[in-house]
C-alpha cells in the first residue's frame, strides 16, 4: 500500500475529506467519472480541506495538490476491506465520499468507519430499452462495456433503497439531473446535485466559414452504446443529401480489437470514405486540443453512456462549438444548456447536421455561465460535515503499556458517561487462549513458556521469536483465538456503548513481542483483526512517562521487553491512526481529553478523582 505522508492521532481533524474511487488512474483523470472525483477533490481543496483520494490503482495519477493512497483493494462483497478501513481510520476524516454506482450501491455495507458517508454516483440511471436501442448484435460484441450498466437497469428500486439504508449513508450526490430525478423514482434520496465543470477546448474563432468544408468530429471509442454506428451513418445521410463537410473520427482504442476492427472496416467500406479521416489511439491533453481545434461540429449522438455526463459534451459546448446528440440522459440536458442540438429520433440526426452547419452555435461570450465558476464553487454545494457525538460510537477502547492509567481512566470515563445517561458495558479481553492452549502447555516443557520472579513480582514470558516451529503454528492458533474472541466478546453488548479496557490492539503488541514477527503482524494480519471490533470505535493510546511509571507501579517496569512494548505501541498508533492522549498531568485533563475525543465536552465529576497512585492494574 502507498501510504499517505502523515497520520493524524485527532478524532475527526477539521475540514478533512477522504474520497474513495476505484480506478483511478493516470491516463483516466480525463475521463469520467474520475474527472468529477479530481474535480471535488480540488474544490475543496480550495475550500480549505485536507483532502485525501483513496483508489485500488496501481498507476496513480501523478503532481496533484491532494495526497493520494493506493490500496489493493477497497470493497469485498459490499464490505469495506481490512486495508480501506484501517487507511481511513487512520486519516480519520470528518467525511468520507465513495464513488458508487447501482450495483455496487445494492451490495453495500456499512463501512465500519466513524466519519460521514457520503456516496457519488457515477453512472446514469439507464433502462434496459436504452441500453438495447443498439441491436443484439452490438450489444454482444460490446458487452464488456454494457454488462455492468444492464445489470444496474435491472436493480429494482427496493434494492438499491435497502443498500442506501444498510451504507450508513447520510446522503447521495448527482452529476445530473436526469440520473437524480431518475434514482429519486426508485425510492433513493433526491441528495445534492453538483454540476461537473471542464476545461473547454480552444475556441475555432470563425470556424472554417471560408477556408474549406465545415468539420464534424466524433470522440470516443467506437460503440455503438455511445453512438459511434450512428455519427456514421448520419455523415452518410447528410452527404448523401449535398451535404458538404468532413468526418474526423479520433477512436480510443479502449473497446477490444475486435469492436475496432469491425467498425473501421466499416469506414473503408463508406462511400464517402474520401471524407473521413481517422485517427486511432490514445491522445494526450495537449494532443487532443490541437486535434479538435479546427472541428466546427461535435456529432455525439449517445444512445447508453457508460458514466454519467461524458466530458467532451462540456468540453465541446463550453468552447462554444455545435454539439448534436440524442435526447440521453446526462448528456442532452448539458448539451442543450451550451447551446447544443438535441434531438429524440437518430434518424432526425442528418437534418440536424445541416441545421448546425446553417445556424452555427452562438460563441462563448453568449453562454450563461453563472454555473460553471470552477470545483469551488460545486464542491461547497457539498453538505457539510456534521459534528461528532458519543452516540456515532459502538466502542471507546484505551490499549498502552502497563502502568499507564488505563483502568483509572476508564472507570472514571464510565462514572461521567453514566451521569449523562449514556449506557455502557465494560469488556477486558487479553491472553484470551482457547486453541492455543495445548501448544503453550508443551512451550512449557521445552522452557519457551515460562515466568521470572523480580522481587515480588511475577512475569511471563512466551519466548518463541528464535524458536519458528513454535513461532508460526502459535501466531495461527491466536488468530483463531482472538477471532472467536472477538465473535464473542461484544455480542451481548446491545445498544450500550462498550468500554474496552484492553483490546485487539494490546493483542498485537502481544504477539509481536512473543513471535517477533512485526511486520506481518502490524502490516498485514492487524487490519484484518482490527475490522471485526464494534464499529464505529474511538481507540486511544494512553502514555505514561517510564519515570512516573517506576515510580507507581514499579511491577511494571518488571517486563524486561517493556521498552520495546512502547515502541510497538508508538509504531502501532501511526499504524491505526489511534489518537494518543499524554497521562502525565492530573487524570481529570486526561479524562477530559478522551470525552473530547468522542464527542462529548464539558466534563464534571462528583467527588474527587483518586490520586493515580492509588491505582492497581
């Protein structure tokens, strides 16, 4: 995994957005639905936020102002995996967006994580109709690029309501209206529309009024779903009927060969093939613009986009150039909005190419653009986060080395959420051996596992970290363990906020100590761990001073690993993103700390806290 260059120890850092995209990678930054997420991510950046994007990419995009994190993968089975969730808890920001879509919207879970959920939905709301309006033929040979928006068209409205309910979502963002209009008929929330913005291409000035025959472009790959078949059929038509006028196809070979081979087979066969020029592959920003600076007309007549709001509508529109396209959701209401030409009938598309050679799009300066101010302005249309209570959480665990305070703490956080009606249930869960017993019972024979006596105080000591034929089958054995353990140990807790003195987290630093087998512990079998505790959590370090330490609980500084029990604690923290709280000065600050953390200020108290030195762990 890249990880992000900083982790914060604060619950809930202000202003601070994670995005969560699948896909995302360098050469689809262009393209949507990554567009939109670099777009919000810039926006609000501008707005001030630490702004994160999370992606299962491995060829992330590259100099962007926002940090960017790659995991190998984000959702198993609608779930969040082990490697998102404990990347989010550890950047733990006020709010988190996912880019969604109907399927993946129907599969979701709760993701586990504190911080507010918001989803965006990329893909537009098709019905099947729109989606076979190509033929059977040209569904099935693209069916890799229709399949999954079949599949979304076949989601009844009760299913996705039910993800909705099931994501802990608080609301659902729309690049347009159609698809929100659309998704709020299935019985989804009508949520918040933001309006992509894009940068137009160069402006063609007087077109090529004079110099030659005007230029109609088609961009894309050559789908019959985005329209491909009929921009040429209709240049066909037109010219057929003394239309005079050249076709320039820039193909994105993103389709499969076969689909490419079979459509430009189709251009040879044309009989106004002395018209069109192709041009296929992959072309860079710069190489783009330079290629469409001469086009007077875009001819983009989607049947069934595949993301919702295609750029090159924007693109085109905003730069003041025709486009002309069929009446497809996401795509004509923006296209009608920049002055383009839509059309309900493909067979009215040739008449409409002579309209927008006769009656050329009006220019830039004429557009209305009080709604295209730049990702600013869209990204505060953006609900913004709401604060943090003590109710979001299911636990508030306290883990640190002995001798830190940890049970004092957690006593006294029980007695203050107590006088404010707030029901909890303590749990302390260590050495919790079930199947490991009978190997830590033959450890014993052979002297791995054993205990020293210093002075009054007894210690165990499980020494299998140069010993692997014990090493490897005990880390497997406590796997199980701490698995069943966790199944177990919070069922019963009800709707009570649990209070975890001691937790998985203590189990770790157990285990590396006791296998030495750090990083697979803390990188790789951690997560996994840490995602079946009750969520949302509040896990807090507590640390102590060694010095204080010795100086109350002199037992404790009796482990002779206890040095290296803090810096797995400390490597720990920055792992998990734990907040760390300082037990040095009175035990109320700390206290109030740990309440502000959760979400809960102003904290009294009836008596007097106990003096720290009077605490027995």
């Amino acid at each position: 995994m890249r990880r992000v260059t900083s982790m914060q120890n604060v619950s809930g850092i202000p202003g601070s957005t994670v995005l969560v995209a699948f896909g995302l990678a360098a050469d689809r930054t262009g393209r949507q639905p990554w567009h939109s997420v670099d777009g919000i991510a810039r926006g609000l950046l501008e707005c001030g936020e630490r702004v994160t994007v999370v992606t299962d990419s491995d060829d992330v995009p590259g100099d962007r102002p926002y940090e960017i994190a790659s995991v190998r993968r984000l959702f198993r089975h609608g779930r969040a995996t082990a490697e998102l969730l404990g990347l989010v808890l550890a950047l733990d920001p006020q709010r988190v967006i996912v880019l969604s879509g109907p399927c993946a919207l129907a599969l979701m879970r709760h993701p586990r994580w504190r911080a507010e959920t918001l989803l965006l939905m990329a893909s537009p709301c098709l019905r099947m109709a729109e989606i076979l309006a190509a033929g059977p033929g040209p569904v099935w040979r693209e069916r890799r690029q229709t399949l999954r928006p079949l599949l979304d068209s076949l989601i009844p409205g009760f299913v996705l309501t039910a993800g909705y309910r099931r994501s802990g979502a608080s609301a659902i963002i729309y690049l347009s209206r159609s698809s929100q209009s659309r998704f709020f008929a299935r019985g989804l929330p009508l949520g918040k529309h933001v309006r992509p913005q894009a940068t137009p291409f160069p402006r063609n000035g007087a077109g090529t009024a004079g110099h030659g025959p005007p230029v109609i472009c088609y961009l894309g790959p050559p789908l019959a779903a985005r329209g491909a078949i009929l921009a040429l059929s209709a240049f066909e038509t037109a010219c057929g009927d003394g239309l005079d006028a050249r076709l320039l196809l820039l193909l994105r070979p993103d389709c499969g060969r076969a689909v490419m081979e079979d459509f430009l087979d189709r251009v040879e066969r044309s009989p106004f093939a002395g018209r069109i020029h192709c041009h296929v592959g992959m072309l860079s920003q710069r190489d783009l613009r330079r290629a469409v600076s001469g086009v007077d007309i875009f001819l983009l007549p989607f049947l069934a986009p595949i993301s919702d709001v295609p750029l090159v509508v924007l693109e085109a529109g905003l730069a003041g150039r025709t486009v002309v396209t069929l009446d497809t959701p996401g795509v004509s209401e923006y296209a009608a909005d920049l002055g383009g030409i839509v059309v309900r009938d493909p067979k009215m598309l040739p008449e409409a190419l002579f309209h927008a050679i006769r009656s050329p799009s009006p220019p830039p300066s004429s557009l209305n653009l009080s709604n295209w101010r730049g990702w600013r302005a869209e990204a505060e249309k953006l609900p913004p986060a709401r604060p943090r209570v003590i109710h979001d959480l299911a636990m508030i665990a306290l883990c640190g080395a002995d001798g830190t305070g940890k049970s004092f703490l957690l006593g006294h956080l029980a007695d203050e959420l107590s006088a404010r009606g707030i029901a909890t249930v303590h749990v302390w869960s260590r050495f919790r051996n079930y199947l490991s017993r009978p190997l830590l019972a033959l450890a014993r024979l052979t002297g791995h596992n054993r205990r020293e006596r210093t002075g009054a105080t007894v210690t165990g000591y499980h020494d299998f970290a140069r010993t692997p034929w014990l090493a490897w089958p005990f880390l497997l054995l406590q796997i199980i363990d701490n698995r069943i353990d966790l199944a177990l140990r919070y069922r019963s807790r009800g709707s009570r906020l649990v209070l975890a003195d001691r937790c998985i987290f203590d189990t770790l630093v157990d285990l590396c100590i006791d296998t030495g087998l750090d990083d697979l512990i803390l990188d790789r079998l951690g997560p996994r761990l840490v995602a079946r505790l009750p969520s949302p959590f509040l896990a807090v370090l507590v640390r102590r001073h060694p010095e204080a330490v010795a100086r109350d609980r002199p037992d404790a500084l009796a482990d002779r690993n206890y040095a290296r029990r803090r810096q797995l604690y400390d490597r720990m923290a920055e792992r998990f993103g734990l907040a760390v709280i300082d037990n040095q000065g009175p035990p109320i600050r700390s206290v109030h700390e740990i309440l502000d953390l959760a979400g809960v200020g102003g904290t009294f108290f009836k008596g007097n806290l106990r003096d720290l030195r009077l605490l027995q762990q």
